[in-house]
C-alpha cells in the first residue's frame, strides 16, 4: 500500500496517544486499537475517507465485511449524540444527491425515494429517525439499497430542516407563485416530487438531475427547484 496522505500526522499520534494510554499502557487489546485506526484514518485521511468500503478492503487488505463491521463499531464508540446527529443528516443529503426518485406506480403505490447506504450506522440512523416519526425503510431487497415512500420522505425532510427554513420556502413560493397560497411544507413537496416525475416521464429519475449542484441540503436550493418546478407548469 502506498504511503498515506495524513493531513494532520500530530493530531493523528496525539489522539491515538490520548486514547491507548487513557487506562494505561497495553491495557487496549487487538480490535479495540482497530478500530481506534480506523476511526484516525476516516478523521485525519482524505485517500481514504470517502472510499466506498469495496475500495477500503483492497487498500488495507481485509475482506469488505470486515471494514463495515470496524467502521460500524468506531462510529458507536467515538461518535457523540450531537456529531452523531449532524453526522448522519450530513451523511443522508449527501447520499439524497445520488438517490433515485420512483414515481408512483400505475395501481396507484406511493412514489419512493431510493437510496444506497453502505454505512450501517447511517442506515441505522436514517431507520431510527423514521420510526421515531411513526415511518420505516424497505430495505428487503438488499441490505444497502433503501427505499423510503414519499410520505416517509415528506416527514424526514421536515425534521432535518428547522422550522425557520420550512416557513421561508413555503413563503418564498407563495410570493412566487400566488395560486400556491393554500398549500404548506408538505404539500407543496408532494407536488414538487409528482411533478418532477411526471415531467420526466421515466420510471425512475436522478436526484443529481434535479438539483444542479450538491448542495440540496441548502434550503434555498430546495426553494428555487420548486418555483422553477411551479413556473414551467
């Protein structure tokens, strides 16, 4: 393997130093220092930190069942509440980018959002969200492809985003396009989703198509989509 790009090499000794003295010398065995490792090498080392986990099993020679399971138990034990949170929304707009929507079907099954999430705590995460907002995931296809119906989806949005931003697209909107005075949030999404399939006329559609750049966990980004949607009707 060739050398790797550490962006900071101090604070990557400095933290490893702080964590395999915390209890005393020696006192962390095998697995516990893998994945302190692995948990310095997704922090401190760009070749590597966003390597999809087939990419990783390659670069440092362990099966990619392996990696998943290291990266898993390293987010458990060195993620907080609060990171954890931002981490997993950062994590799920980020994914949203390369999502695909599926429009509704023609017996009338509601459109879905679907997502490949290799990091199980990510999935995890997205899963418990949902529950808590009385929603689920269908990953029964397989265990990374995620499918989330248009409600579910409505509903995860309207949490990431605060109330604030809701309010400023729905008002952002409205001033737009004045005959959309009667819908809020969720409506005014549900119509932007049906929209955007139907215009499209595919059975499946790039989230990467809708929005220009990656910045769809901006709201604005979401505001000017909508009213571009809204005006080319």
């Amino acid at each position: 393997m060739s050398e790797l790009n550490i962006k900071d090499k101090d604070g990557f000794v400095d933290t490893f130093l702080k964590y395999y003295l915390n209890d005393g010398f020696g006192s962390l065995n095998k697995s516990d220092i893998d994945i302190l490792v692995m948990h310095l090498l997704m922090q401190y080392c760009d070749d590597l930190k966003h390597d999809k986990n087939y990419e990783l099993s390659i670069k440092l020679k362990i099966t990619e069942t392996r990696v998943k399971s290291i990266k898993h138990k390293a987010k458990l034990k060195f993620l907080l509440n609060d990171d954890a949170d931002d981490y997993i929304k950062g994590e799920f707009f980020a994914l949203l980018y390369r999502a695909k929507l599926q429009g509704e079907s023609k017996q009338g099954a509601s459109a879905k959002i679907i997502m490949v999430i290799e990091d199980l705590y990510v999935k995890q995460g997205i899963q418990g969200k949902l529950k808590s907002l009385g929603h689920f995931a269908d990953n029964s296809f397989n265990s990374e492809i995620v499918k989330i119906s248009q409600e579910s989806f409505i509903d995860l949005l309207e949490n990431y985003f605060s109330e604030e931003e809701c309010k400023d697209l729905v008002d952002k909107v409205k001033e737009a396009i004045p005959d959309k005075n009667a819908l809020e949030f969720k409506a005014l999404l549900k119509e932007f989703l049906v929209g955007a399939a139907n215009k499209s006329g595919e059975k499946f559609i790039d989230f990467s198509l809708l929005f220009a750049t990656g910045g769809i966990s901006e709201i604005t980004t979401w505001i000017d989509k909508i009213k571009e949607m809204f005006e080319s009707k």
